[in-house]
C-alpha cells in the first residue's frame, strides 16, 4: 500500500465500528430500560385504575441530558468529517467533498447508457463495452489510483462498488469523477453495479472488476491498445 | 345528559359518510381509506417479497417488478401515511381540543374528495396499456420524462399525486385553523394535549413543504406534456431538490402526529402525566425547524451538495429526538404500568422506531452513506421508521381509540396476537436487509444472482412479511368481531386522560354536553387526582390504618 494513497474500505470499516458500537449500546440500553420499567412500575391488579403520582417535567434535568446527546452528536459529526478529510476519501471522492484525484493517477472515461457502461482508456486508446451477452469488464493497476471521469447518455445511473464501499451518481449532461484504488489484485465477478434505478433492465447493469498488479496492466495496455 | 349519543349510533349510509361535513366522519372517511390503500399496499408489497425470495425470475418480469416498487413506494408514503395522519387528526384534534365541530368543514370534505380522487388515477396507471408509472416514488428527472418513460400511467401518476397531495394540504389547513381558533375555554396552548402539539408541529411542516410538492408536479406535468423546463445537465439536481424538499419534511409529517399519540398513549397506560411536556413541546417544534434544512442528505453521492453541511443538521435530528425518547421514559418511569394492548404497540413503537432512528444517524454520515445509499440498508432503515414508527404508532392509535370512534371494544387476545405477530415479522423481514444491503444488494432489483449467497436471508425476509400479512388480518377479524359482539366500551375505557374521553362513545353530533374544567393537559387526570385527595383526606379523617391501604396513600407531595 502506498503511503497517502489511503485505503477507503479500512477507513469506512473504522468509522462504521464506531456508529455501529454506539447504535447497538443505546439501542440495548433502551430496550433495557423498557423491560426494567415494566417489571418494575407493572401495577397490581386492584390499583389498576388509581393515578401515580407525576410531576409534568424536570426541566434542569432533560436540558442536562439534551447536552449529553448533543455530546454525542458532536463527537460523532466530528468523527464523519475527520474521516473525509483521510486520505483515502480525500482521494476518492471529489466534488463538494473537496478532494482532489492525484496528478498521476490513471484515467478512465465511463460513460453509462441504458442499460450497459464503456470504459475509455484514453492514454491508451483502449475501448470496452458490454454486449448483450457478456457485461463490460473495468480493468485496474493495482495499488494505484485511478479516476473515473463519468457521464451518461441517457438517465441517471450510478456506480457502486461495494469491495471498496463507495459509489457516486453518474449524470447526462454533467461529469461526476470518483478515484478508485484498489490495494490488491483479484477479480470480482459484477463487482460493479449500477446503483441509480434506470428503467428495464437496471437489476441487470453490472460489470466486472480486474485488478492486475502494475507489470500485466501494462502489459494489458499494450496489448489491448492502438 | 341528552340523548344525543342515540343519532350517532345509528349506522351511517355510505352516503352520508362521504358527503358529511361532520369533522368525525370525515375524520373516519380518510382513516379507513388510508388503511384501505395501506393493504393495498401491502399486498404489492407481499408480491415483492414472493419473487425476492429465491434468486432467479420466478413468477413476475422486470418490468411487473419495477411497477410493483413504485406503486408499493408511491402509495404508502403518499397514499396511505400521510392521509391517515389527517384521518386521524380530523377527528381527535376537535375533541381533544374540546371543540364542537372543526373549522372549514367543506375545505376538509373537499380535502378528502382529492385524497381519494388522486389515489384512484395514481392507481388507474395499472389499467392503462402501458401500465403503471415504474420511476420509483420519487420520479428522478430525466427517467420520468416524456421521452425515457412514456406513457399514461406517468401522467395519471403525476397527476394523481398532485390531486391526492392537494388533499392532505387542505385537511390539513381545516386541522390547523381548528388548533388555532377553537379551543376549549381555558385551554392556553400550554395546555393543548399532546397529539394536538405533535399536530401543530406537523401542520407547520405540511404548509411548508406540500406546495412545494405541488409546484414539482406541475413542473414535471408540463415538462411531459408541454416543452421541457428541467434542463438536463442541472435540471436533474434542479429536480431532486425540489422533490427532498418535500420529502424530507415529509417523513416526518408521517412520524411525529405518533410520537404525539404514542407519549398520550404511555402516559394513560403508566396512569400518570407525560414527563417533560413542555420539553417536548419544544423539542418537536425545533424538529420541524430542523427538518426543512435536512433534505440534501439523500444526494450525498450526486457531487451537488454541501455533504458537510447536510451531514452536520441531519445528525443534530437525534436531539430533539433523543429528548422525545426521554420524555417517554421519563413517563414510565415509578409509572403504574398497564400492558393492554394500546400500550403494548407504544412499546413496540418505542424498540422498533429507536432501529429505525439510530440506523438514521448511521447513513447521516457521507462516508457510511457512500456504501449504503440506495442498497437495501436504506430499504432496511426506512422501513423501522416507516413501519416500526408510522405502523406501530398508527396501531397504538388505533387500539386506544378504536373504542371512542365505534363504542366498542377490541379484543384484547387478538390485538396481543397481532402485536407479537408484528413485532417479530417486522423484526424477521426488515433485519435480514441491513446484512444484505451490507454486503452489496441493491436497491429496486427484481432479481440477485445465485452466486451472492443472498438465498437464505432474502427467503427469511420473505417469511417476515407473511407473518406481517397474518397480523393485519388478525386486526380485519378483529374489527369484524368488534362490530358484532364487542363489548360496549363507555365513555372512558382505559381511564383517559384529554377530553375526548370525557364524552360518550362514539361522541354525539357537537361532541360535547358540557365540559370540564380545563386546568392542564391532562384535564381528566387532575378531576382523577382531586378526586383521589379526597377520599383520602376522608380516609385520613376516617382512620390512620385505612388511609394506607388506599393507593393515593403512596403519593408524593405535589411539586
Ligand atoms: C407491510 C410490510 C412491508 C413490506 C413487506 C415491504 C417491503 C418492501 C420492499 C421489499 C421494498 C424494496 C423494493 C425494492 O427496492 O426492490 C420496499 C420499498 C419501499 N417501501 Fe415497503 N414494505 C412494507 C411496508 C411499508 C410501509 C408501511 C411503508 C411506508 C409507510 C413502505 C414504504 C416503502 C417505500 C417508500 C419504498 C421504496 C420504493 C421505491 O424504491 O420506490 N413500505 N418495501
Ligand atoms: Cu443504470
Ligand atoms: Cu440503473
């Protein structure tokens, strides 16, 4: 793994563990205190109908206990916005999020229409496109980054690529980008899917993932290209 | 008393209930069609989970398919939610306000007509050739437009939306000018029961953001039928604005009149006052403030947004609502709890919807949503909030005043039934999809592929919601059983504490005869504790060993 690259799965996984453990505490705490209370404070058959004793209301004490969750919606704000500022998200996602794609990353101009994606590699005159038959493959250096430059024909699509957590709409009439680096190789069979519902045959607009380490893509560019 | 009650017991003519301008039957009127498009509903949804339950195509096509989520979308987020909000809030509000009649009865009747009338053409969409709008509920430009998706069912789609939108607006207009002008002498706004509160905190978003809703749909109309007006680089993003404006307030509109219902509902059945009322109050009216500068964090992946600052208000959400969640534990707590059946989906209301909320802050995070949006994680949040908050809420509601409206009883075995039958379905159906979606399911798909492994889950899920279907038409036996041998219910059945109960079942004509005094937001619960002091200074004046066994013996001292 390269240093400042970042890996984006890593950093989603250490922010999720942290929502997800403090989702399940409250969520169990509460669910306790139900139970507890209804044991508890169950009334007895013969006072069913008489009325507790109720105050309307402490106001210093549910303002103190706002405090504390906004404690906790702080600490956590503060977590989301940390995490995109990382360098995985500060590579990957771009646009308002501010990031940035480096200046050596390779390129990949996508273009999505119903209901199949190409993939142009324009540094090497590379073309890919789906048949009806067989859905497109997107091939990547590993350990590198490489920036989607996407844009539709027709309706809204997306692209989500759930090994690496992470999607971005694709537009008619606008470029979206995304930078994706995958750390090591492999093959992910529809590791790509369209994610933005775009009539017919949405459910059907995948693609596969390749990743080669450096020497076989360039291998493959070659090959491949013009 | 008159004999008043005695006209109302007679059954109405469907007529007479349609054309009324009695705020009860109008009230009425909308519930039971909003719970007639939520089967509806239902069974569309039943249709889903059928061919979700294996991998491969087994009885529907993709494009059957694609219909069936935008109609199972469409009509219970718009068709069903939000008119039986106004159903509902029709007919309690004027009596919990201790009001005779509601304000601009012929506004609400008119209201009610263009719920109907638009639900109906939303629908008709299937009868036409084409069949119905497939876009998803919210219609994203350039999909809907004239040249992407044809058709009539688009237009009759969006035309039908329109009219049935419309209609909430109106009733909810009539419910709003009724909070404002016609309240029991004595009843200050601090003073208003708390569904009445929960209801102005709704109605202050409805009039916010229906016209809204109002203006897309004329915009999208002509730009079907007329000359385009969304462009298409920014016209898209144009659009999905418009639409989460509307949207986002929306979700709420269709959650907060039951957190009201839900906090009267725990306060009756812990036999005490609601905790923290005016904090609640206050915190539902910053929760409408909040919810018109949210809508944005469901564009977090389209590079058109401020995420940072969406993600900032959207997780704020969970204070107000946090407090809410206090304040009902706050009223339970030294409470002298009550487990029928009212209480019984408050708690359901309480678990399930805190899922829903908590998974909420969950996909507030830009990072967190990058990999769940439009998966079936967000299938899976929304449907806590939406059935674990909405449904669960709207039955609390049902149960505790199903006696008021008829003046007979449910059966209490089979509502237990129904609860517990729902509470592990909603558990059964919706959970499998937080670990689906995780994993990479998509959203909106008629169809996975066998390699993925999502057979188990997705047929897990399946069952979930059959068991869902049991429920409900244990609560339709229920009702028919209620109907023919109920238990007549009286006035108060469950020891009330707002004025409705203070009135026969079902309440006469004007509602009220005469009214009691007004001192609190529980006016019968203070008559409750007055009477209580006195029989135990009686008690007292009687004998020491008495007065101890007495149950307002255990009482504190007032604050
Ligand atoms: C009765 C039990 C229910 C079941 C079994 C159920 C099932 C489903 C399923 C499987 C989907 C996903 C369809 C897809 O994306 O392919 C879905 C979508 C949806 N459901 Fe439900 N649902 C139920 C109740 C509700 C309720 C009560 C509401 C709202 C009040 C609701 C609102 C929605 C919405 C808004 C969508 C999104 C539709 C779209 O993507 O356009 N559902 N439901
Ligand atoms: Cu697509
Ligand atoms: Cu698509």
């Amino acid at each position: 793994m390269s240093d400042g690259v970042g890996d984006i799965r890593r950093e989603f996984t250490d922010l999720f563990d942290v929502y997800w453990a403090i989702g399940v505490a409250i969520w169990l705490l509460i669910a306790v205190l139900v139970v507890v209370f209804v044991v508890r404070y169950r009334a007895r058959g013969d006072d069913d109908a008489a009325p507790a004793p109720g105050r309307s209301g402490n106001t210093p004490l549910e303002l103190t206990y706002a405090g504390i969750v906004a404690c906790i919606v702080a600490v956590l704000v503060w977590l989301t916005f940390s995490t995109m500022d990382d360098p995985g998200y500060r590579v990957t996602a771009q646009g308002l999020d501010r990031g940035e794609p480096p200046a050596d990353a390779e390129l990949v101009d996508v273009t999505g229409a119903r209901w199949n994606w190409r993939f142009d590699y324009p540094r090497h005159g590379i073309s890919e496109i789906g048949t009806d038959l067989r859905v497109p493959t997107l091939t990547l250096p590993e350990d590198r980054p490489v920036t989607l430059r996407m844009t539709s024909l027709d309706v809204i699509h997306a692209i989500w690529i759930p090994e690496r957590r992470f999607k971005q709409d694709v537009f008619p009439g606008r470029t979206t980008t995304m930078t994706v680096v995958f750390p090591d190789q492999g093959f992910w069979r529809s590791g790509g899917q369209c994610n933005q519902f775009c009539g017919l045959r949405h459910a059907e607009m995948d693609f596969d993932i390749r990743v080669l380490s450096q020497a076989d893509y360039d291998a493959w560019t070659r090959e491949r290209g013009r | 008393m008159s004999a008043a009650p005695s006209v109302s017991l007679r059954r109405p003519t469907l007529v007479e209930l349609l054309s009324a301008t009695d705020h009860k039957r109008i009230g009425l009127a909308t519930t039971v069609t909003a719970l007639g498009f939520f089967f509806a509903g239902g069974v569309l949804a039943l249709l889903m989970r059928t061919e979700l339950a294996h991998s491969g195509m087994q009885f529907l096509d993709h494009d059957a398919y694609n219909q069936l989520f935008t109609m199972h979308g469409t009509t219970m987020i718009l068709l069903f939610a939000p008119p039986v909000v106004m159903g509902v809030a029709t007919y309690f509000v004027p009596l919990q306000l201790g009001a005779a009649e509601i304000v601009w009865p012929r506004l609400a009747l008119l209201g009610y007509w263009l719920y109907l009338g638009g639900a109906l053409t939303v629908w008709s969409g299937f009868l036409t050739e084409g069949g119905a709008a497939r876009w998803a509920w919210f219609a994203f430009l350039p999909l809907s437009d004239s040249a992407s998706s044809p058709g009539t069912g688009g237009d009759l789609w969006v035309l039908g939306v329109a009219l049935s939108q419309l209609g909430v607006l109106l009733l909810g207009c009539s419910v709003m000018a009724t909070i404002v002008r016609r309240r029991a002498p004595g009843m200050t706004l601090l003073r208003m029961p708390l569904f009445c509160w929960s209801m102005v905190a709704t109605l202050l978003m409805v009039l916010v953001a229906w016209p809204v809703v109002l203006a897309t749909m004329a915009l999208l109309f002509i730009d079907r039928n007329v000359t385009d007006v969304f462009t298409v680089g920014g016209g898209s993003i144009t659009y999905q604005n418009l639409f989460w404006f509307f949207a986002h307030p929306l979700v709420y509109v269709i959650f907060f009149p039951l957190v009201g219902a839900v906090g009267e509902v725990i306060a009756t059945f812990s036999r005490r006052r609601f905790f923290g009322y005016r904090v609640t109050v206050l915190s539902l009216l910053l929760f409408a403030a909040l919810s018109t500068s949210v809508w944005a964090h469901h564009m977090f992946t389209t590079q058109g947004v401020n995420n940072r600052f969406f993600s900032l208000t959207s997780t704020m959400i969970a204070i107000p609502a946090g407090i809410e969640y206090f304040a009902f534990l706050g009223t339970m707590w030294r409470g002298r709890i009550v487990l029928r059946t009212p209480m019984l989906f408050a708690l359901g209301f309480v678990l399930l919807f805190l899922i829903g909320g908590l998974s909420g802050v969950f996909v507030a995070s830009p990072p967190l949503d990058y990999h769940a949006h439009d998966s079936y994680v967000v299938v899976a949040h929304f449907h806590y909030t939406l059935f674990g908050g909405t449904v669960f809420g709207l039955f609390a509601a049902i149960f505790h005043w199903f006696p008021k409206v008829t003046g007979r009883r449910l059966s209490e075995a089979l509502g237990i039934w129904q609860c517990a039958l729902m509470f592990v379905g909603a558990l059964l159906t919706f959970v499998p999809m937080f670990v689906l979606g995780f994993d990479g399911m998509p959203r909106q798909v008629a169809d996975y592929p066998a390699f993925r492994d999502w057979d188990g889950l997705n047929l897990l899920s399946t069952i979930g919601a059959y068991m869902l279907l049991v429920a409900f038409l244990l609560f339709v036996v229920n009702v028919l059983r209620s109907r023919r041998i109920g238990e007549p219910a009286g006035p108060d059945p469950w020891g009330g504490q707002t004025l409705e109960w203070a009135t026969a079942s079902p309440p006469p004509r004007h509602n009220f005869d005469r009214l009691p005094p007004v001192r609190s937001y529980a006016p019968l619960l203070d008559l409750r504790e007055e009477r209580s002091r006195a029989e135990r200074e009686l008690g007292e004046a009687a004998g020491g060993a008495d007065a101890r066994r007495a149950p307002a013996a255990r009482e504190e001292p007032a604050p």
